[in-house]
C-alpha cells in the first residue's frame, strides 16, 4: 500500500529502497520498483557494508557479492519503517541501523534534515505508548547526531501537507519526524 501511495503521488521508483524479511512482499515490490533497490533481508542487514563496499579483497566465506546487496553507500534524506504488527523494539533497531551508521561517509555523517516516517499496525489499544517510546528513541538517537526531532504533523501546513491529514488510516497508524540541526 505504501508503494502504491508513493507512486499516485509522483514519486520517483528509483529513489525508493525496501529492505523486507518477508520473499513474497519482495518479489511483488521488485515489480514495482528497481530490482536492485529491494533486498530480501533487515534494515539493519541492508545497511551493514559488505566487504564489496569496504574495498576488501578478502573474500573468506566465497559469497557472490551482487546476491549480497547492501544500501551502505546510499545518503538517503528520508526513512520509512513499516512496523507490521507494532512490535516497538524492531522499529527502534531499524532507525538505529539506519541512523547511527559507523561506516557512513563524511556526506552521510554530515548533519541535514531527514525526515523519518513509521506505521504501526496490530494492537491499535497501546498505539500511542508505542509512539512515545519510538520517538523518545529516536530523539536519542537524534542527539548522537547533534540534531533534533520535530514532530510533522504538529505544524503540517510547514511541510505543504494538508490539515485535515489523519494519522491513522483503515488501522495503520503513521508518524512522521524531522531530524534538524540542534
């Protein structure tokens, strides 16, 4: 569903990258997006250089590098995490994958707005709980960084998003948050 509303909307299928665990939702998205933008692994798998990125010509374990992917060399300026299933402790461990990256390049360590959107679904009884807890986890985070988080939707007309936007759609609850310079 999320690809499909970036799509409708204009967005750009080569600047989207899925990391799932799930086969069966990659070879659906792999139809929609760039093959070698989805990988079939966890965020925090996808991010984590391979000895391909690092320049390593060590190759001990005999992999084939192009059927081991990765997106460490990406400086990206926006995260989605979809939380299927609302479980908090694996939305935090993929921003933390994703945000606090110690390979990362002088680029992608330089401090410059980001945005970082997450949904959760199932559970819908504790979801603002759950919310809490991701975004105190994420303003840590964000202070590694020596930035801040800004919470979107508490001023969406900033942002050039309509008013009247809900947070919850059809039992998905999304959150978005800036990360700024502090």
């Amino acid at each position: 569903a999320t690809s499909s509303a970036l799509e409708k909307s204009g967005f750009d299928p080569s600047c989207c990258y899925v990391a799932n665990r799930h086969l069966e939702t990659c070879q659906i998205l792999q139809n929609r997006l760039p093959e070698k933008n989805v990988i079939h692994c966890t965020a925090a798998e996808a991010l984590t250089p391979t000895v391909a990125d690092t320049g390593s010509d060590d190759d001990a374990t005999g992999t084939d590098f192009d059927d081991n992917p990765s997106f460490s060399d990406v400086d990206f300026s926006a995260y989605y995490f979809d939380g299927c299933g609302g479980f908090v402790p694996h939305i935090v461990g993929m921003m933390t994958a994703a945000l606090i990256r110690p390979a990362a390049s002088p680029e992608q360590q330089q401090r410059k707005t980001t945005a970082v959107g997450f949904s959760l679904m199932g559970g819908n009884r504790d979801v603002i709980e759950k919310e809490l807890v991701i975004c105190r986890a994420l303003a840590i985070i964000a202070r590694t960084r020596g930035m801040r988080t800004r919470h979107v939707l508490d001023d969406p007309g900033r942002y050039g998003i309509p008013m009247e936007i809900a947070k919850t759609e059809k039992g998905t609850f999304t959150s978005w948050m800036l990360l700024e310079e502090d």
